[in-house]
C-alpha cells in the first residue's frame, strides 16, 4: 500500500502539531490581544510588542539572558573541552570517571537549586563559612552584582559533563593512525590535540555549541528555584520573566508576546543548526 | 624519555579527573550528608563532622502525603510519557528508514525545531484547552504536553537504531509475507529493545526532572516531584530537613538510571549523530 508510511507517521504529525504548531499560533494571536486571564480580551494590534521593545525593563533581561548564555556556554565547554582531552588519555578507570561525572546532569534542575541553597546559604552554608575564615563575607544569591555569576556556577556545575561526554565520545571515535603518524613525526601532544583531535570534532564542537546556547537561553529552573529574578532585575532572564508576567502582573497576553519573540531567537538558532548538519 | 612524558600525561590526566569528580561529588556528600542529621545538629558552626546519622527527615517525608503523592504522580506521568512516546514514535521511526516520503526533511527539522521550543511557551496555550477540554492537572494532560520534546527524541533516537539494521533482513520479512506490522512487531522490536530501553530512560530522565511546564499545568491532583521539591524552598521559615532530604529522594532514581544507561547516554544526548 502506497500510503502506509502516512499512516505510521500521522499519529506523530497530530501529536506534533497540537503540542508545537498550536501553542505557537495560539501565542501569535493573542500577542495582539490585551488578554489578563478574565473574560475581556480586546485587539490592540502590536501594542504588546511595541510596549516591550522600548521598555528598558525587558532589555535589561534580554540582556541577563544573553550574558548568561554566553559566559555559561564559554565556561562549560572551556572545561568540557579540557576535561575530554585530559580523560582521554585514562585507559584504566574511565568508565567510573564518566559515570561519576554524568550525574550532575541527571539531577533536576530544582534539586541543583536546593543543593547549591544549601551549600551558600548566607547563615548557615558550608562555603560561606570556610569563606569567613579568609575574611570574605559572602552572600551568593543575595547581591546585586554575584546573584548572576552564582547562577552561571550552578549551571556550569549542573551542565558541563554534557559538554565533556560528547566531546569525550568524539575523540574516541577517531581513527588512531594519523595521531600516531603525527607523534612519529616529533609532534607534542599538544601539538596532536590542536591540530588533529579538535579539527576532526568541528561538526560536534558546533552541536554542542548549538544545544548549549539554546538551552542556557531558556533557563528557568535554577533562576526560578533560587534568586525568583532578583535583586531587583539582576538575574531575571526572558522565562522566568514570562513566568512572572503571567502569573504576579496576570498580563497573559504580554507574557505570550515574550514566548513569541524569544521562540523567534530559539527557531533561528535551529535553523542554522539543521542548515550546517546535513543529516537533518 | 618519551616514556617518562607518557607517564606524566596520564598522571596529569587522573589528577584533573579526581578534582573534577570531587567537584562533582562533594556537593551532593555534603546534602547527603546534611540530610540525615537531626534538626539540631544540620547547621552547627562548626560543622558536625561525626555525628549519629539519623533517617527522621526520611520519615517526616514519607509521613508528608503531599510529597509523597508528587514521587506517585511523577512516577506515572513519566511512566505514560515514555510508553506513548515510544509506540508512536517506533511506527514514525520505521516509516522513515522502510519508506521513501515526501517532505522528509521538512519533518525532521519540525522534530528538531519542536525539541528545541522554549517550555513555557507551552504553557499558557496549553493551560486555555486544558481548561477547557478537562484535562488540566491530570497525568494525561501532562504526559501529552511533554510529547513536544520526548516524541521527536523518540523518533530520532529509533530511527539512529533502525537504521543500523540491515536493508536484507526487512527485504526477507517482506517475501516471508510479512505486512509491516509484522514486520515490525516480529522482526525490528526484539532487535531494537536495548535502543527502546536506552530512549525509555533518556526521556525518562527529562520528563522527571521538568519543572517549567509543570508549574503551569499542574495544580494539585497531577503535580510533580519537581514541584514537590520546590515546595520546600519557601523563604520565610525554611523547612531544611525537607530541603535536603526531598532532593536526594528525587535524585536517587536518576542516579540509578545514569548507571545502566551510561552505554546508551552519548548516543542518547547528541541525538543519535554519535555513536556510543
């Protein structure tokens, strides 16, 4: 029968369609609408969008948003990249080494958040106080200028073995000869991680840098779990800012406008991703 | 000389994986460690190295319904997750390897593009149908919703599998008479069941971990361990006991998975594009 790989795939499609196609239609048409969960809902055409662009505000978190992707992404596959390289090496042991550094990543990002609580609570955190012996007084989630830096922490603690994992895997799947031929011809290690090893992983370097940046982007669970966006703006970012503006400002249709033009940035980056891996 | 260098690389090499794994470990010890000590003993300075471990702040947990009920709740939005992910996405799988089909790639992109979709874009929509067709805060509606991302990871992930099953063995199942049910049913299920177990666990993990979705869409009778977990952080009086030991309760099934899946993990995590 011709249309028996349709018939396998429409269930896909229908599944696909109301969880992905519909809440994104459904947030473009009420991104025009002055809708505050009530009965009312009137057409105010871009108001929304007009209303956010020039606000200060949602630049600020634009800008939360951004400087945390990029200094979590930066860190995480600095020390990913490292971490691969180094591990590599390890013959004896690296099943347990791997298996140990995986956990992080299979936590919740709300259990991270509780852990990391606990750990630099002001008061009563095991940092704070080996901190005091040095004359530090610290306070990680509570100063305007470490709450973000604290949060990129976590994720860096939270996210990095995903970096590390991939790349690792990477290395191992590559061909042995040209790095031997490479060392009979007096190259350093070094010299065989530069110019061998990391230009032979370039398409998963570019994953990862890909699935990294759109991930850190949404953040949400351990900004949401430990500073809620605060103080005041400092470590707000775009979800958990959509968050708030539904449910403690109760402007729905404005939190939708956020989800639209943040998913505009999600898509984009997607697109450039599945335009460089031809396999999708 | 060359051998000298040789042994210094690897010692370098164990020595920056003991401090990445202390760095890694030392803060889950250390809630673990807080976890069973008595209310107290959590927060002397300074701290209580030796100490009787006691399993109250456990016992306070299972004696709270409201926790106990998120750890059930969860446990079945997972299990519904995975299993309707599963059954629908081995039939697209197969679909995509057997068949020649228009549109392909477009279809592959919309899996990659719904995969990558921010969660609390879900939200909202979702919360106005849900209303309305009665399914918000029940175990359906959330193990629908989560389809959005463990659907195409399903699909990708099956698919990277059966592809690794030879043209031959399909084309002898077709001249034995086998309609594609069979085909499937007989043939492909028992060769991919480590790739179903592998993918089961991965979707697993994310499903049970998902909190910004969660939070919308669930209000009571279908919410969470997330959620649950979260329930403690409250900033007035914080309930430490429950801080802690409610994250070690909804790390440990995880931690369990990551060390039968850990073969699987890589191939699992860059959808399929490496192999484990």
């Amino acid at each position: 029968m011709k249309q028996t790989p349709y018939f396998f795939i429409l269930p896909s499609i229908l599944i696909l369609a109301f969880t992905s196609l519909y809440p994104i239609c459904y947030s473009i048409y009420y991104s025009f609408f002055n809708w505050r969960w009530g009965n009312e809902k009137d057409f105010i055409g871009l108001s929304n969008y007009i209303i956010l662009l020039t606000d200060k505000k949602f630049w600020i978190i634009i800008k939360n948003t951004f400087v945390f992707a990029f200094f979590a992404c930066l860190i995480e596959i600095t020390i990913g990249v490292f971490l691969a390289i180094y591990i590599d090496r390890i013959k004896y042991g690296s099943t347990i080494i791997r298996t140990l550094l995986l956990i992080p990543l299979m936590v919740s990002g709300i259990s991270v958040t509780m852990l990391f609580k606990v750990i630099l609570d002001n008061m009563f955190g095991i940092i704070p106080y080996f901190l005091s012996f040095i004359g530090i007084k610290s306070n990680f989630f509570g100063s305007y200028d470490a709450a973000l830096p604290t949060i990129i922490g976590l994720d860096v603690w939270w996210q990095t073995s995903f970096v590390f994992i991939i790349i690792l895997a990477g290395f191992q799947s590559i061909p042995s000869e040209p790095i031997e031929a490479a060392k009979m011809d007096g190259a350093t290690e070094w010299e065989v991680t530069r110019y061998i090893r990391l230009p032979m992983i370039r398409s998963l370097l570019f994953l990862v840098l890909i699935f990294r940046s759109i991930d850190t982007l949404k953040v949400f669970d351990i900004i949401w779990g430990t500073t809620g966006g605060g103080p005041g703006l400092a470590t707000e970012a775009l979800q958990t800012y959509a968050y708030r503006v539904a449910y403690s400002f109760l402007e729905m249709s404005k939190s939708m406008t956020v989800m639209v033009l943040f998913s505009v940035v999600v898509i984009f980056l997607t697109v450039i991703y599945s335009k460089f891996n031809k396999d999708i | 000389m060359n051998k000298l260098s040789k042994y210094k690389h690897l010692i370098t090499a164990y020595i920056v994986s003991f401090i990445a794994i202390a760095v890694t470990i030392l803060p889950i010890t250390w809630l673990f460690l807080l976890s069973i000590k008595s209310k107290g003993e959590t927060f002397t300075k300074p701290p209580k190295w030796v100490f009787d471990p006691t399993i109250q702040n456990y016992i306070d947990l299972w004696d709270n319904d409201l926790f106990k009920d998120t750890f059930v709740n969860s446990f079945f939005i997972t299990l519904i997750s995975i299993t309707l992910s599963i059954i629908i996405a081995i039939f697209a799988a197969y679909a995509l390897k057997r068949y020649q089909i228009r549109f392909k790639t477009a279809f592959m992109q919309w899996l990659l593009l719904a995969y990558m979709l921010p969660e609390f874009l879900f939200v909202l929509p979702m919360f106005a149908i849900y209303q309305s067709i009665g399914i918000y805060d029940t175990y359906i509606g959330m193990a629908l919703i989560y389809q959005v991302h463990v659907l195409p990871f399903s699909i990708w992930m099956l698919r990277s599998f059966l592809e690794e099953i030879p043209k031959e063995i399909d084309d002898a199942a077709y001249l034995d008479g086998c309609n594609p049910f069979q085909a499937i049913y007989k043939i492909y299920l028992p060769l991919i069941i480590p790739g179903i177990v592998a993918t089961a666990i991965l979707n697993g993990i994310w499903v049970w971990n998902e909190l910004a979705i969660a939070l919308g869409l669930t209000f009571f009778d279908a919410q969470p361990i997330t959620v649950g977990v979260a329930s403690f952080r409250g900033y007035a009086s914080i309930n430490w006991g429950g801080m802690t030991g409610s994250a070690i309760v909804s790390m440990i099934p995880m931690i369990l998975f990551v060390t039968f899946a850990q073969k699987h993990i890589v191939k699992g995590l860059t959808l399929g594009s490496v192999k484990g």
